[in-house]
C-alpha cells in the first residue's frame, strides 16, 4: 500500500513542473484511483471477515477495471482482458481447489506489480523523448521530474519484488484449509494427559499497538489523499463535459463570408512548384535537407497586397508531404479566395507515436523560417508581410499554434526577418506543453486561435484542446479570438477529402470570417 502511494506524487510532480491543473488531473484520475485500488486489496488481506474480506477485494477490482476503462486509446480492449485475466484465474483456483479470494488477491497483486513496472518504464522512456534538449539530452530544467520519474521505476521494480515473495505465502491455504483446533480429548497421547491441545494452523500474533496505529494512521492519509484527487479529477472533467470550453457546431451559427476574401474571388490560380525556402540539417536522414513549398497565388489580384497563409500538413511528424489531399484542397480555396498560399514541407524527424520534443522543434523552427521567407519575398509574391496565417491539421496545427510561443528561431534560412503568425487555424491542434512549456523556453506570446476538433478524437485528444484554450486565457486571449469549434462525433481531423466526417464546407465561411477579424483583411480591400 505504501508502495502504492508513489502514483499519487507523480501528478503533483505534473502540476509543479508544468503548472497545467487539466493535465496534472487527467493523470492524477488514474494513478491515485489505482493507490485506492492498492489500499482496499490490502485491507481484503487484513480481516478474519470472508463477507468484509469480499467486499474490499471486489471494490479493488471495480476501481482497477475503471481506471483500465479511461486509459486512452486501449481503454475497451484493456478493460476486456481485465476481466478474461480474472475469468481464467477464477477457473484456475476452481480447479486446484485453492481458496478463490486468495488466489484472486495473488493474480490482482502480480497484475498490478506487472504493470506497474510497464507504465513506470514507459514513463522514464516518455520522459526522455519529451524533455529532451536539441541535443537529445535531458534539458536541465527538467532533470528533477525526469528523476522522480526513475525513482518511481525503481520503487515499481521494489514492489514487483514484494509480490514475488507474497505470492507464494498467499497461496498456501488450500480451499477446505480453514482454521480448526483439535479436541483435547483427541490429542492426548498417553503420558501426557496435562498438555495443552495445540491448533493446526496458530493465528498470527497482533502488531504492537504503536506498530498498528502507525500503520493504520499512515493508510488513512493515503486513502484521503487518493480519495480526494478522484473526486477533484472527477467533479473537473464532469464540468468540462457539461460545459466544454468553445461551441458544438450543433449550436453554431453558420454566416456566409461576408469579407472581400472569400471563396471564389479567383478566377484562376497559378501554382510555383517546389520553391527553396531554406536549408536545415536532418538528424533522421544524416545530411543537409533542402526545405521546399508550393505558391498558390491568384492570376488576377484584387488588391495590391494580399494576406499570406502558411499551410502545414500533419502526419505525427513521421510522414506525408504537401502534396496530400486536404493540403492542395485547402491551398486552392485560399488561394481561391485571394489570398496567397504557401503550403510547405518541413523536416519529417519523428520516430514514434510519442513524438520527440526534437521532432516538434524542429518543424516549427522550419515553419518560422518560412514565414521569414514569405517576408523576405512579400513584394515580389505581392503580400502584406504583417498579415501571415498559419493554418495546420494535426502534427501541422500543433506546429502552427505552437509558433509565437517558442522563442528560439533556428537555423533553416531567411535569417533576420519577422516569423510571427497573425493568426492560427488548426484541425484537431493543440499547442505542444513539453516544447512551449519547456524551462528553457522564455518566450510565452499567443496567437489568435481557432481550432475544430472531432469530440471522438483519439489521436490529439480533446483534453488539449481545452488545455489550450485555457492557457490561452490565462495570457490573456479573449474567447472571441480564442475559439474551439467541436465536431459531434468526428474523430481525428475531420476535414477535406477522404475524412469520415468532412465539415470543411460548413466551416469555411466561419474561418474566413474569424481571420477577416483577428487580421483586419477589411483594409486590403
């Protein structure tokens, strides 16, 4: 149990460090429901009671099966070898005639240290990727969390240990083994008719009282502490799916375009293929790479200067390029609508679902350096230089909001020029917490924000969405600049060709609107 109690520090650890409440939350709802788990199997262990000792266990198993049920991704799948893993344990000690609850206890016990050891490795394997340095070292900053993390890990391989050596005392009681004493009448022996009858099975000794107290003391205050990040875990979240941050396009009022760029401004479009923007070298390929983006710029403008938008593609920093679908589909209708539209490759250095801080850096020192270019080249493309847009749909839009708040520039050309964004617009985006957040970090600007997310979103999970919205806030980003757009049942990126659900059609208007705002387009009419 007090072993259990080091998943209850690692959200404060959270908390300290990255100062989000809703993510420290999100951790702290399984970790210390997992401890109130620990607690009530340990106290299955320490009663005479078979009803009490029933009721504790099985609160352990519910509480394990909901913790198991939230995890993202495999929570189903998880939750239903849970329950298999019970079943055939079940059966197991039917078969051996093995007292049930024992060997319920011993299979929870073994389950948990198992796991415990998986999430507490994977943990100090997370915390490598996602605090690391451009060197790949862990930044300094960072170092004390990243040892807490190898501190738990050790601990977990301590419990992992205990249960081993618990186990086989747990499983020594057979089915029919309760406790008897023998008659006296029954174990006198001749000669010895003035000894005491002795039990079969002696009781344990009761701790001193100190020792009880103490141990009693200690699990109250580990049970209140998990009991109350649950319930503040609990009544967060409950108030964030009742009143979520932003607008459900359920309720969303839907206006045309009202502006002088809107769709179909355009008659024709031209397109610049493959235009350098600037050189960087990559860590993945080994060499100099040669950093390329596509012009869409109207034939005919309307106006002497046009505002710029700087598209960028998704791709959990591993794969696709500027030529996919919704990235020609969304350069053409900016283009379209009389804007100019650069759509960029940017250095692919990613090289696991869990993304390094590295991968995410580097994007977005590329993306400044294309905005530096945009700038540089604004009189000959015919662009106002302060009227740049970001717009990015997964790994591209955390890249995009992401921009402003990174203070470093890099080295992948133009240097000299502005990188700013007026704007960011992003398709299931969020701003990236272990590259804006980082300690080294002393850059905090903000940029205007408008995000649509699929509410089933099982890539960029909703949560960072609202972690977003909300540290926007609170650096004081007003909700009309500041705006989450929810899709009802959409899922990762539901925008442009091939999505499941494509609301790119109704929401078009709604982002023009919203830019011609935020970046007063009304003055290049």
């Amino acid at each position: 149990s007090l072993l259990g109690l080091r998943w209850c520090l690692l959200p404060l650890t959270v908390l300290f460090f990255s100062g989000s409440v809703l993510v420290a939350c999100q951790l702290a709802g399984h970790f210390a429901a997992w401890t109130l788990a620990l607690l009530c199997a340990d106290n299955s262990q320490r009663t005479d009671k078979t009803r009490e000792a029933t009721v504790w266990l099985s609160l352990a198993m519910l509480l394990s099966a909901a913790a198991l049920a939230c995890v993202p991704l495999v929570g189903l799948q998880a939750l239903a070898a849970f329950l298999v893993y019970l079943g055939v344990v079940c059966a197991g000690a039917k078969a051996c005639k093995r007292r049930r609850s024992a060997v319920l206890f011993a299979a929870w016990c073994l389950g948990e240290a198992t796991l415990g050891l998986l999430i507490s490795s994977g943990l100090v394997f997370a915390g490598s990727t996602l605090m690391a340095d451009e060197s790949g070292s862990i930044e300094h900053g960072w170092l004390l969390a990243w040892r807490v993390f190898c501190a738990n890990c050790a601990l977990s391989v301590l419990s992992f240990a205990a249960v081993l050596v618990l186990i086989p005392k747990v499983l020594k009681s057979k089915a029919t083994a309760a406790p008897q004493y023998i008659p006296g009448e029954q174990s006198q022996v001749i000669g010895a008719c003035t000894e005491e009858p002795l039990p079969l099975s002696q009781p344990h000794p009761e701790p001193k009282r100190p020792t009880k107290i103490l141990r009693i003391l200690l699990k109250a205050i580990s049970a209140a502490c998990a009991f109350c990040m649950v319930a503040c875990t609990t009544v967060i979240f409950l108030f964030l799916h009742v009143f979520p941050p932003g607008e459900s396009m359920d309720n969303l009022e839907l206006p045309a375009c009202t502006g002088c760029f809107c769709a179909n401004n355009v008659s024709a479009v031209n397109v610049d293929r493959n235009v350098v923007y600037g050189m960087a070298h990559s860590r993945r390929e080994g060499r100099q790479q040669e950093l390329v983006l596509d012009v869409y710029h109207p034939s005919n403008r309307s106006a002497d200067r046009s505002p710029a938008v700087l598209l960028i593609h998704g791709g959990n920093f591993m794969g696709s390029d500027k030529r996919n679908g919704i990235m020609v589909s969304e350069a053409r209708h900016f283009a379209n609508a009389g804007f100019v539209a650069f759509s960029m490759d940017y250095r692919l250095e990613g090289s696991n679902y869990l993304v390094e801080a590295g991968a995410v850096r580097d994007a977005v020192h590329d993306a400044k350096a294309a905005v530096r270019f945009i700038a540089r080249r604004a009189e000959f493309y015919g662009v106002d230089a302060s009227r740049i847009v970001a717009w990015g749909e997964s790994a591209g839009g955390i890249t995009a909001t992401s921009m402003n708040s990174l203070g470093s520039e890099g080295d992948s050309g133009s240097p000299g020029y502005p990188s700013n964004v007026s704007a960011a617009v992003g398709i299931s985006s969020t701003m990236w917490p272990f590259l804006v957040g980082a300690p080294s970090n002393q850059q905090r600007n903000v940029t205007p924000w408008f995000n649509v997310h699929g509410q089933m979103d099982n890539v960029v999970f909703p949560f960072l969405a609202v972690m977003t919205h909300t540290y926007l806030l609170a650096r004081g980003m007003p909700e009309f600049v500041n705006r989450i757009v929810w899709v009802p049942g959409g899922v990762h990126v539901p925008w442009g060709p091939g999505a499941e659900l494509d609301v790119s059609a109704q929401l078009r208007p709604v982002v023009m609107n919203f830019l011609t705002e935020v970046m007063d387009l009304q003055k290049l009419c």
